[in-house]
C-alpha cells in the first residue's frame, strides 16, 4: 500500500517524508495490521458495481449528521426553549440555516440511501450465508435511522413538527383499543400503555417541552450509544465477509470474474463519491433551505394536509387506509399487525432463501422484493395525493 | 413602458433567460475550451509520433462539433430572443451602444464555426500541418468572441465611472473604450478562460469514459488524465480571480454576498449567498472529484462518473452564473438602467408624470379611469411594468405567496418603502425603487391586495376608527 501511495507522489523528498511519517506512525498504531486487511479486501467488478456504493454513502451522510449534529448542538436549548432556540438558528447565527439544512437534507438522504443499500443488497441476494448477520444488522441500523428520524423531527416544535409527532403518538396509544372489552385485562392493557407513553414518552398527558427533552436525550445520546456498536459490527462483518457478488457473477468462471483491490482502488472512487454526495447535499441545502414553520401552538388546530416524513408515508397510509375500512383502534391494530408481519418476514428472508434453497424460493424471494417495492411506492404516492388533496 | 411586457407564468422570463444561458455557458465555454484542448493534444501527439491518438481526436471532434455547432448555436440565439423579450429595454441599450463590437464577435463566430467543420472534415486528409493549423484558427477565433463577449457582460455589472458620467448625454459612444474594458473586463476574462479550460476536461471525460479499457487500455489512460490536467487552471486561478473580481464589484452590490449568511429569507435577501457558496464549494469539489476518479482509476472511468462530474460541473458554473446575474441587481446595467427597464436618471420625471403616462400599452380608460376594474386594470399594468421582470404572479418569486400574509396597508408600506427607498432599507441592496405617481402605485397596491385577498377589493383602505 505504501508503495502505491508513493507512486502518485513524484518528489522524491515528498515521499521519503511521507515513508518516515508512516514509519513513526506504524511504530505507535500498527497501521501495518489494518494495511494487510486493506491490501487483501478485493471488490468485485461487474455491471452492478455501482450499487456497491450507497453503504458507504449512507455512511457518508450519517458523518454528516454528526458533524452537523454536534454544531447545532451549541445553540440549541431542548424543552420549552426549543422553539427560539432553532429560530436562532435559522435566523441569527452566521451560516446557522446552512448546518440545519445540511442535517436536515442529510437524514433524509441517509434514508434514501439507506433504502437503495437494503435493496441492491436483497436483490444481489447478499443476505444469503454467511452474510446473513450482516442483513440483521443493517436492518437494525435502518430502524434505528428512522428512530433518529422520528425523534429528531419533533425538536425544532414548529407545527407540523408537533401535530405529526402528536398524530403518531396517538396512533400507539389507540392500538390497545382493539382488544374487545370482554377479553379479560384488555382495559389494564390501555391504561398501561396511556400511563407508560404518558409517563415515559411525552413526559406528561400531551406532547410538551417535556417530549422534547426526553426526544432529545433519544436523539443524541440513547440511540448513538446502541447505533455506533451496532454499525462497527457491521462493518465488521463486512470487512469479514466482503462484498458479495450476484448470483449471476458468481455462477461465472473463476478466470471471467474481475474484481479490484479496496485500498486504494475502491476507496478513492467511494471518497470521490462522497464528494459528489456533498455536492448534492450542498444543492439541496442552498436551493432549497429547510424552513421552519410557526411556533406550535397546542390549542390551535392541526394544519391541513397534516403528515408524517416521506419514509413514513407508506405506513401512515396504511393506517389511514385501513381505518377507514375498519374504522377505529382495530383498523390501527389491524395496520400495525400488518407492518409487523411484513418486517418480520423481511428479516426472515436469509433463513428462506439460502444458498442450498433451489431456484424457485430464490425467485419467490426476489418477487417479494419487487413487492415490497411496489407497495411501499403504491402507498406513498397515495399517501401524498391525498396530502395535496387535504391541503387544497 | 415603452414595451410590451411579455408574460410567462411560472418560471418567469428571467428562468426562460436563466435556463438557456446557463445551457448555453456550458457549451459555449467548452467551445472555447475544447478549441484550444483539441489543437493542443494533436500537437502533443504528432510531435511524439503518436498515430494513435488520431481516432480519438476524431472521435471528440465530433462531438465536440455537434455539440458546440448544434446545441451551442441554438441557445445562442435563444438568449438573444429571451433577452429581448424579458428585457427590451437593456437589449435595446446593449445594441446601441456596443453594435459594431457585436457585430466584430459575429465575424469572429462565423470563422470559427466554419473552422470547426473544416477541421473535423479534414481529419486524414490534409497534411498533419496544415489540419493543425485550421485547429488553431478555430482556437484563436474563438477566444475573440468569448473576449468581446467578456467586455459587454463586464459592462453591465460595472460599466465604470467615465461612461456612467456620460450616460444619456449622447456623447456616451466616445467612452466605448473604457466601457469595454472596465474594472472587472480582466478578471473576468481569466476566470472564464479557467473555466473553458475546466469544461474542456469535463466534456473529454465522455469520450475517455467511452473509450474500452480492455482494447484501448493505456491509451484510455492516457487520454483520461491529459483530460484531468486542464481542471488544474481553473482549481489554481479561480479563487484569485474570484476574489479580484469581487473586488472591483461595487461596494452595495457586493453587500448582497453577505445578506444571506444569517438568514434563510425568501428571496434575494439570500439567494445571491446561498448560490455563493454552492459556487464555491461546487468548483473546490470539482477538481478533487476528477482527480479521484480519472487520474487514480483512468482505466476505470465510467460513463456515469463522467456523467456525475458533469454534474457537478453543472450545478456550480449555473451557480457561479447565477451569482454574477444577480449581482447586478438592482441594476441591468449598472448605475444606469434597473433591472425593471427603468433608467436611473428617468426616475424623478417619471414619479412626476407617471409611469403609465406615456405607454401605448395602457388603453386610456385604464392609465386615468376611477372605476374599480379601471383601477385594478392599471395596477395589472403597473405589475407588469414595474414588477414582472423579476417576479411572476404565481410561480418564481410569486407576489402572491410573498403577499400572502400581507393585508392592504401592509402592501401600502411596502410598496412606500420601493418608492422612497430610505437609506436603512434592504430592500435597496436588490430592488430597484418603485416609480410612478401616488394614483399609480395606489393601483398597483389595489391589484397586489386584490391577488391575495379576490373577494375584497377595496379601491381606497378603510379609513381607520
């Protein structure tokens, strides 16, 4: 590796420096271990090569978030201050809207990275052993993204941030409401959901000050504390396991499959595309800066079209589909019971379709993903018309 | 208004303006750019002996004449029918006072066009001298069209003091000289030569990344990484140049760079910053972008790496563009002529008389009329001469989401505000003042209120309990 970053380096005194730099360097860290993983990580070369990328752009986007995350950090007051505290922000402090529109834009690109990530890998089928660990973690880190998501959306507690976090709040505690009176305990069960989101979650009988304090000790210190060990080991069994190949290019000839070493091939084109990620941040950011709207006020009424973020969208219409076919807490029920199967079973998919599966479970398997493609596009772009509709 | 106004809902004339310019900037350029790149590489291989690089040479030949010839051409013209639509007035004025420079960078294009086509026709069948030889006429005839071009730009933002003291006095032409090569004429010169350099690179990038690294391996090396070096120019000199242009920038209009770093206001309040900062973080990237993935990996190059740089490249020259456009404002020319047609020293007679006054296109019912629909009628007319250059009324800078909140007396203020323009206001940095008679601008405050509020149309403001 050494002699490969020397090779770009055309002064010779510029590389001596370089070579005793890394020699002083190896001496205290033993850069030499992380060299040799380096130097025999190999990514495969094929025409779905690109879809190699967005692990590392969600990664990119969730430095991003950090970064960003701790600047606002500086200005921002949690609980009833919250408000000012983002107008500050936005509207004082030098280049404030830009770091808020940087973290803003960024979470949402780290979901939508995120998403194309968890599929290319479902359809490169590269949950299949022995990655498999690698899929259950990765979806971990995507439900703690939209965790991130959801307690982060409610912080800046301008109106739409308060009546969507109320509405989804609301739609927990109804969901006991489906168990018919006469089962025995089905009113111990309400009252202990109402008294633990009252008590652990909103901090009081509505969404408050004191909702955003503890969204916010979720948003900045409980969900990084389980999300960092998690992403290290998938990390981990990345480096362990590498980079799998479709199925149709590993069903080729040892001698027709191309494949190109991580450190430095790889991982300059991922740098370079981490800059091009920037720069689409960047656009986003400077075109269109993210607003905040007026100061919730508790008694007001919600505003029209009121709705979740985009990567919600499939789930709030599902609910709010069904609720109007069954209306009340069993539509909710029956909602949410849905969305748990169809999780369930899309965890479950590398104990289905293994390697020694056969054919047809590895066509049912990729079917499903088109599936779930279909539905989540289906419901989010209802959800959205009848949002437009709502709002005219 | 000496002019129809010319209405286009949505984006407004100014993005029909801005949308073609920035498409045309970008081939433009790389016309002057790819007019040096081409010569330059068949000299660097005829002199190694280097036969293979003719078919390659060709090959971007050809699309470099397509593109700068077809496309190129097309936006060319396309400008030249926005401008004067959106703009009659500043057209009008350009064309007066700069005709034969115009018609000089006419002759210039017209040779350099025909020795484009020569020059891609004669590859292989011409001596190698000679081919070169019309490679470097297109090279250096387009280099004079792009510096008339830099020298009427320039003059627009910053067509400094001796013409400006001249200005409408009839003897303006004997200050030609110093009105082409004003204070930014030279940094603006080398910055856009930077970047025809940079663009030359980013269009080679299609041809290398097309180019098949298993037959055409070192070659595909090779031809990608002499692509990367003409991105070094443009990284080295355009933040100097950048900072010495900004510079000769007049004081006030400089001041819009640092209206949007505190807040995210609609509107120019910020825009001019915000697309500041996509400029330069836009360029920074840029060059590191292309080192990454065609000078470590040329063999790797992809057409959608090429793709993503161009890109890049887009949205950062559009930004950069953007940038110098609104720079300008409140002017079109500066110190002489708003942005909404109006000329600096018509402002005090035009307040007295009227702004409707003297318009053949204002029926007379509308311009004296005291009836609620003549009233309304006038300040539609007065929207579209005073306001629609910039704004629309539903679309790009919408009056009637800007309004939204604002009932009659709150557009009444602000509207004062435009006409008197006292020293504190803001809105000075960006906009010019709003002229007409107080019936006049009554009417526009009656037809502004009218968007927001349809149902209640009052022609005078409730007088106050």
């Amino acid at each position: 590796m050494t002699n490969s970053l020397s090779a770009a380096c055309k002064l010779p005194a510029l590389k001596e420096r370089g070579n005793q730099l890394y020699a002083w360097l190896n001496e205290r860290l033993g850069l030499d271990f992380f060299v040799e993983i380096a130097r025999h990580k190999t990514v495969p070369e094929h025409r779905y090569s690109f879809w190699y990328y967005w692990g590392g752009l969600s990664l990119f986007f969730f430095s991003v978030q950090i970064i960003t995350g701790i600047f606002l950090l500086m200005y921002y007051h949690p609980g009833d201050g919250a408000y000012d505290s983002v107008r500050v922000i936005t509207n004082e402090v030098a280049f404030g809207w830009l770091v808020r529109s940087f973290h803003s834009w960024s979470a949402n690109l780290m979901v939508f990275c995120l998403m194309v990530h968890m599929f290319s890998v479902f359809f490169m089928k590269a949950y299949r052993a022995p990655r498999e660990f690698g899929w259950w973690t990765g979806l971990g880190l995507a439900g703690m993204t939209m965790l991130f998501g959801f307690s982060g959306y409610l912080l800046p507690m301008d109106d739409l941030a308060f009546f969507a976090t109320k509405v989804g709040i609301e739609i927990q505690k109804a969901l006991p409401g489906a168990v018919p009176a006469w089962i025995p305990g089905s009113a111990f069960a309400q009252n202990m959901t109402n008294t633990l989101i009252d008590n652990l979650v909103q901090g009081g009988p509505s969404v408050s000050g004191m909702t955003v304090g503890r969204f916010f000790s979720l948003h900045v210190v409980i969900l990084p504390l389980i999300f960092l060990p998690l992403l290290t080991v998938h990390i981990l069994l990345v480096l362990r396991h590498g980079n799998a190949a479709p199925p149709s290019v590993e069903a080729l000839p040892e001698k027709e499959r191309r494949s190109i070493p991580f450190f430095p091939n790889f991982f300059v084109k991922d740098l370079a595309m981490w800059l091009i990620a920037f720069n689409v941040l960047l656009f986003l950011s400077a075109v269109s800066p993210w607003p905040l709207g007026p100061q919730a006020d508790p008694w007001a009424a919600a505003p029209d079209g009121i709705h979740p973020e985009w990567y919600f969208m499939s789930q709030f219409q599902l609910l709010k589909a069904l609720g109007e076919v069954l209306p009340g807490a069993i539509g909710e029920a029956a909602g949410a019971t849905m969305l748990g199967v169809g999780g369930l079973l899309w965890a479950l998919i590398p104990v289905y379709d293994t390697r020694n599966g056969g054919q047809t479970r590895a066509k049912v398997a990729t079917a499903f993903g088109w599936f779930a493609i279909a539905v989540l596009t289906f419901l989010t772009v209802w959800g959205y018309v009848g949002v437009m509709g709502a709002g005219k | 208004m000496n002019y129809p106004s010319w209405d286009v809902p949505v984006i407004g004339g100014v993005w029909v303006i801005g949308g073609m310019a920035i498409m045309h900037i970008m081939i433009s350029h790389f016309a002057i750019g790819g007019g040096l790149y081409l010569p330059l590489a068949e000299y660097r291989a005829l002199r190694a002996g280097r036969q293979d690089w003719m078919p390659v040479l060709k090959g971007h030949a050809k699309f470099f004449l397509i593109l700068t010839a077809a496309v190129g051409t097309v936006t060319g013209v396309g400008i030249w029918f926005s401008i004067g639509l959106a703009n009659p007035e500043a057209t009008s004025t350009l064309i007066h006072y700069f005709v034969f420079g115009w018609a000089i960078e006419w002759a210039f294009f017209l040779m350099e066009i025909t020795a484009a086509a020569v020059y891609f026709y004669t590859f292989g069948r011409v001596s190698d001298e000679l081919h070169l030889k019309v490679g470097w006429v297109y090279s250096i005839t387009s280099f004079f069209t792009l510096f008339i071009i830099n020298g009427i730009l320039t003059f627009m933002l910053s067509p400094g003091d001796t013409w400006v003291s001249l200005a409408g006095s009839g003897t303006e032409a004997g200050a030609f000289w110093s009105a082409f090569f004003n204070p930014t004429f030279w940094p603006s010169l080398v910055l856009r030569v930077a970047a025809c350099c940079a663009l030359a690179g980013v269009w080679a990038f299609f041809t290398a990344a097309r180019m098949d690294e298993t037959k055409q391996g070192r070659l595909k090396e090779e031809f990608a990484r002499y692509s990367v070096k003409w991105l070094v120019p443009a990284y080295l000199l355009m933040p100097v140049c950048f900072l010495l242009y900004i510079y000769q920038v007049p004081v006030g209009q400089r001041l819009l760079l640092e209206l949007g770093t505190h807040t995210i206001g609609a509107g120019l309040f910020t825009q001019v910053t915000r697309m500041a900062t996509m400029s330069i973080a836009g360029c920074f990237s840029l060059a590191i972008i292309a080192y990454l993935l065609a000078w470590w990996s040329p063999r790797e190059l992809r057409f959608w790496q090429a793709v993503a740089i161009f890109l890049v490249t887009f949205a950062s020259f559009g930004a950069t563009e953007y940038t110098r456009e609104m720079l300008r404002k409140p002017y079109v020319i500066g110190r002489h002529l708003y942005s909404n047609g109006v000329r600096v020293k018509d402002v005090a007679r035009i307040n007295q008389e009227g702004y409707l006054t003297k318009s053949i296109w204002t029926r007379p019912e509308e311009k004296t009329g005291t009836s609620p629909e003549a009233v309304l009628a006038r300040g539609e007319m007065m929207f579209r001469g005073a306001c629609m250059s910039c704004h629309t009324v539903d679309g790009y800078r919408g009056i009637r989401r800007l309004n939204a909140a604002r009932d009659f007396k709150a557009i009444g203020s602000i509207l004062t505000l435009l006409h008197d323009q006292p020293e504190d206001s803001k809105y000075n940095a960006f906009m010019p003042p709003l002229v007409g008679t107080p019936d006049e601008i009554n009417a526009l405050n009656t037809y502004l209120y009218s968007l927001v509020q349809p149902l209640q149309t009052p022609a005078e403001p409730a007088p106050a309990k």
